[in-house]
C-alpha cells in the first residue's frame, strides 16, 4: 500500500538544509491560514468553523502531542490522560478567579501542578504494566473528576465560571470570539511542543524510551534505568496535557467536571492511534481529523458520532498503524509473549 | 451512624451481593476474552447495555407489560423470566460474536500491534451506543414492573426480596455452569488451550478462530444474562448505562486478576458488597473513588489481582 509517510520522508531526507527550512515554513505558513479557510468547503455547518479551529482541534492536538510521548515513545498505556488536562485546566479557574495573576503568569503553574500529579500517579502506578497500568491510569481520569464533582470549594457540579482571557500583548486583544488570536497562539504552542519532543527524542532519553518500548526488561538487562525514564515520560506527558488545560480554560472561560470525563482520555487516545502512534505528524494529523471531523459531518446530525465510530473502526482495519505510521526502523519488534 | 449500619447490615449485604452478581457475569465477559485474548474488550459494556434493552423489548412488546399491568406470579412469572433470561443471553452473545468478527478478526489475522483492535473496539462500542441512542431518542427507558418485590423471608429484620435472592441464585449457578463448561466441554478445553499457548494450540489442531467466536460468545451470554438481571433489578435502562457497569465491572476482573475466572467471581462480589457499604458510609458520590483508591491499594501489593493471572491452574 503506499505510504505517506515514508513518502514524506523520502522528501525531507533528500533536501538541503535551505530547502527544510523552506518546507517548515510554508507548512506554518499553511497552518497559520487555516483560520481563512472558513469560507470553503472546510466549513463547519452549525458550530462556528474559527472555535472549532480552536477547540476541539488545536487543543486536541496538543494533548495528542502530550499523550504520544507517554504512549507513542515509551509504549505506556494510559487511559486517564485527561486527568492531567482537568489539573491545568482547574489551576487557570481557581488562579484566574482568585487572584491576580494572568494566564501566562499561571501556565508555568499549571504544568507544574500537571507535572507534580504525573509523578504522584507515576511511582506507583508505573511498577504495573500493560494493562493495569491502563486501569490505574483511568481510575485516576475518574477520581479527578469525581473530586471536582463533589468539591464544593471549587465549584462542584456547577464549575467554575468567569475565568479571565489572556492579557493583551502587542496591542493584539484576546476577547471571547477572537478566535484566529487564540489559534495562532496555540499554533506557537504546538510548534513549541514538537520542538521540545523532537529534541528529547533524539538524546539519551529519548532512545531510552524507544529500549522500554519494544522490551523493557532487555533494556533493564543492558542497563537503562527503566523506571526513572518512565516517570519522565509521564511527567513530561502530563506537563503538555496541564498546559493544554490551562490554554482551554482560558479561551472557554467556563470549565466544568463534565469537560474531563474519561470520553476525553479515550478520544485522545483514539487520536494518537488513528494518527499514527509515534510519529509527531502522524499523530497531529489524527488530532486535527478527529477534533473536526464531529462538527464537519454535523450535517448527519444526530447520526453524527454513529458515522464517527464507524470511521474509527473501517480506518483501525485498514490502517493497523495509522495514517501516518511510524519509520520502519522504530517499529517494535513483535515481543516473544504478545500475541 | 453505626448502630444504624448495623441494622442494616444485612439488608445491605443481600443488595451488594445481588450488585456484586450482576459485576460478576460482565466481568467474566471481560475476564474470558482476555485470557484467550490478552486485550481488553472495550465494546463488551454496550453488549451489556444491548442485553438490558432486550429484556425491556421481551417485557413490554412480547408480553404486553405496561406501567399499569398486574405483576404475574407463579408459573407465569418464571416462565416469562426464563424467556426474558434466553432473550437477553441469546442477543448479547450474537452481537459478542458480531464484535469479534468486525472489530478483531482482520486486525488479529493480520498481527497488528495490540493497540488498534483497542481502539476499532471503542469505535464499535462508540457504533453500538449511539445506534440505541438515536433509537431511544436518549431518553430513560422504564421497564414495566413484571413481578412484586416483596419480601420473601425476614432473616434478623433485614428484608429479603425476591428480586435480588432470582440475581443471586440465577447468578451464581450462571458461574458453576461457566466453570464447568471450561472444565469438561471440548470447546472449553480448547479455551484454556489457547490462553495457555496459542501456537501450541494451533499445532495441536485447534481451530483459533473458531475457539476466539467461541470465546465471546460465552462471554456475551454471560454478560447478557447480567443485562437482564439489571433490567430485573433496577427497572429501567438507557443507552449510556454500559459505560458505568462496565468499567466497574472491568475493576472487578482486574480486581480478581483478570483473565482468571474465580478472580472475576470474588472481584465481582466484593467489589459490589465494598460499593454498597461505601455508599452507605460516604454517600453515593464517592462511591466510584472509594472503589478506584482499593484497586490502587490491591494493585499496589499483588501487582497481578488478588488471584493472579495464572489462568491455566485457576481455570482447571
């Protein structure tokens, strides 16, 4: 069958260094005018095509970016991703409604707290593996969302209500329904996050990750401490999702336990998989079609989600590894008790 | 509030324990496609919720039940249960089957990496819910009352109602039965055969596909039976129902130790006695966090759930 992403890569290895340049910057470019797009055929019929540019797809694929680093790098399962999203997100409403600080003064703190949940949830949930690592993981979803349900001290069933937008910088004004700023904005985000994991993937953490991903206990054997980047690749997953939280609550300005349910974490997961679990592009591309393709079918209505999981299920058979699947070369190799 | 619970204990047993057979026929459809398997079946919560509807449909259209009707009684009550049982058991285990045919069968042929069946099962369960959403316009859907709750036997004050005694009996004779099949049947034997090696199996002349629909119907029957046993319960249904069951259920395998049917059997039970104390004490709204923070606690100790993943020994 032919392959995109090997085709891609073929393009990329064979150009020089001005060339590269050229291709990531037209591809930003390209991005960047998506939000003029609305017009055409790309439009959205009932939700407006600007916010939904916004959220769900922007911020999906950040998320997927997060959660591809726990899943995609490492090959841990977790099924409680949106966990870390509610921490960033319920950080930016307390902070935002509380106190004075700004949105960008609260998205370090956010990820902090993101980070600092990954890491109580990582030490003892990773000692498990595969599957009841997965469980684990979504029983944490779970009681996330349940504290904040019955918490009354931060807003209980009703959420919380009132959260500021960001602060005007250079003169550009983040109201409510500026929504090409907020997506540009995220756009840097992106781009920043895929800076980040392009450079972690290719250091010693990031072969690392790739030893446990296709057999843990041989990279044990040849002496990579295991564990330790395993917590890393929670806590640096979970950092990206408690920034992608704090991103959504101050461009929705409400939140409520009823955004963070595990519907979240497993269309997430369902993003990073469908995209190409692995790979950065594969993975974007799966968050952007995921994230529109609800509201661009809106016109099926009430059939909508049907054709959506029928989407999933037609594409899982077709395409095992993706859309964009990974390089050859860091497919895992089959282990000896998987079936 | 203790004197309280002690009064109460007992009533609140007999309803935990009829809670905990219903987690134990869904976690046994889990339990089963993950020892042959090794993967979760994530869609088997919607064929849980498929096997409540079809008793609703039995009740209501079959019989002619309406909100107003006269309960039955006698012969007649326990004949319309055993077709409401057969009819749940009967649709749940052919959409079983359905979903290993759609959303496993090519991925496993083909030797895909063990996430993708994961995720075309979501998409099925995502199909599956939304298919009785649209067609209950997702609303609540009551059952008419088929049969009187009333209290059978007065055991130290607490009230035995007749509901929950069916669940537990019809439960747990659902498991011996499961237990036996596994046991002495042909089929069953090549079950544990393939949980136990799949190649050997293949070399020793098992037919693997035929095992794997074999697999999920089992587990769809039981899972089925839960269904009707809930629609029994509770009297009423709706399309979203199978998301909580289900994953509380999951817990309860992965409780036990997962793809180990005893471990399904005390998971299942405990887990539904600890949520109805836990309510009790803690309100309803904690209940899900007190059921996740003892999974931790278990987890934490015997990585494996309490029984181990031995399926092999365990099963015999």
């Amino acid at each position: 069958m032919f392959n995109l992403r090997d085709f891609g890569a073929s393009i990329w290895e064979r150009s020089d260094r001005k060339m590269r340049v050229l291709i990531a910057l037209s591809a930003i470019a390209v991005a960047a005018m998506l939000p003029f797009l609305g017009g055409t055929f790309l439009n959205t019929p009932v939700a407006d095509y600007g916010s939904v540019l916004v959220f769900p797809v922007a911020i999906f694929a950040i998320m997927a970016l997060g959660l591809n680093i726990v899943i995609g790098k490492s090959g841990l399962l977790d099924l409680g991703y949106v966990a870390f999203f509610a921490i960033g997100a319920y950080t930016m409403g307390l902070l935002g409604t509380k106190t004075s600080l700004n949105t960008w003064e609260i998205l370090p703190i956010g990820i902090a707290m993101a980070m600092f949940a990954g890491l109580i949830l990582g030490v003892p949930a990773l000692r498990l593996r595969g599957d009841y690592l997965a469980i684990i993981t979504l029983g944490f979803g779970e009681i996330v969302r349940i504290t904040a349900l019955n918490l009354n001290a931060i807003g209980g069933a009703n959420g919380i209500i009132g959260i500021p937008t960001p602060p005007t910088i250079f003169g550009l004004e983040y109201t409510f329904d500026n929504h090409r700023l907020y997506f540009w904005t995220f756009l840097i985000i992106i781009l920043l996050t895929i800076w980040m994991i392009r450079r972690l993937s290719v250091r010693r953490g990031g072969r690392a990750w790739e030893s446990i991903r296709q057999d843990e206990d041989a990279a044990e054997l040849m002496g990579v401490p295991t564990f330790k980047y395993k917590i890393w690749a929670f806590v640096l997953g979970a950092s990206v999702g408690g920034a992608a939280g704090v991103l959504y609550a101050s461009k929705t300005l409400f939140i409520s336990p009823d955004n963070f349910t595990l519907q979240v974490s497993i269309l997430i997961l369902a993003c990073v998989i469908f995209g190409g679990m692995g790979n950065i592009w594969g993975v974007i591309l799966g968050a952007v079609i995921l994230g529109y393709l609800p509201d661009r079918i809106r016109f099926l209505s009430d059939a909508r989600l049907l054709v959506f999981g029928i989407v999933l299920v037609l594409m899982m058979n077709l395409r095992p590894d993706g859309i964009l699947p990974r390089k050859k070369r860091e497919k895992a190799l089959p282990a000896k008790d998987s079936k | 509030m203790l004197a309280n619970f002690q009064d109460q204990f007992l009533s609140l047993t007999f309803g935990g324990l009829s809670l905990g057979f219903i987690y134990v026929l869904i976690a046994l459809g889990y339990t089963m496609v993950y020892g042959v398997l090794r993967m979760i079946n994530f869609a088997n919560s919607e064929v849980f919720m498929y096997g409540t509807f079809a008793t609703v449909v039995i009740i209501r259209d079959l019989f002619g039940f309406t909100q107003q009707s006269e309960p039955a009684t006698g012969f007649r009550l326990f004949y319309i249960l055993l077709i409401c049982l057969a009819g749940s058991m009967f649709l749940s285990g052919v959409l079983s089957i359905f979903l290993e045919l759609v959303a496993y069968r090519r991925l496993r042929n083909r030797g895909s990496n063990k996430l993708a069946p994961l995720i075309s099962a979501i998409g099925m369960s995502i199909v599956l819910a939304e298919f009785m959403r649209i067609l209950t316009d997702s609303r609540y859907v009551g059952s008419p009352r088929v049969m009187e709750k009333s209290s059978i036997a007065t055991i130290f004050g607490a009230n035995l109602r007749l509901d929950n005694v069916i669940v537990i009996v019809c439960g747990l004779v659902l498991y011996l039965v499961l237990q036996q099949f596994v046991k002495k049947t042909r089929l069953g034997k090549a079950i544990r055969a393939v949980s136990m090696n799949e190649d050997s199996a293949k070399l020793m002349g098992v037919n693997l596909n035929f095992v794997v629909s074999g697999t999920f119907l089992v587990g769809g029957l039981m899972t089925g039976a839960a269904g009707f046993f809930y629609t029994l319960k509770y009297e009423n249904t709706s399309f979203s129902i199978g998301f909580e069951l289900g994953i509380a259920a999951f817990t309860a395998a992965i409780l036990g130790g997962i793809g180990n049917i005893k471990g399904a059997f005390y998971g299942g039970i405990s887990l539904g006695l600890v949520e109805t104390y836990a309510s009790f004490f803690l309100g309803t709204q904690w209940k899900a966090v007190t059921v996740f923070l003892i999974l931790v606690v278990v987890l934490y100790f015997r990585p494996n759930g309490v029984f181990g993943e031995a399926i092999t020994q365990t099963r015999a």
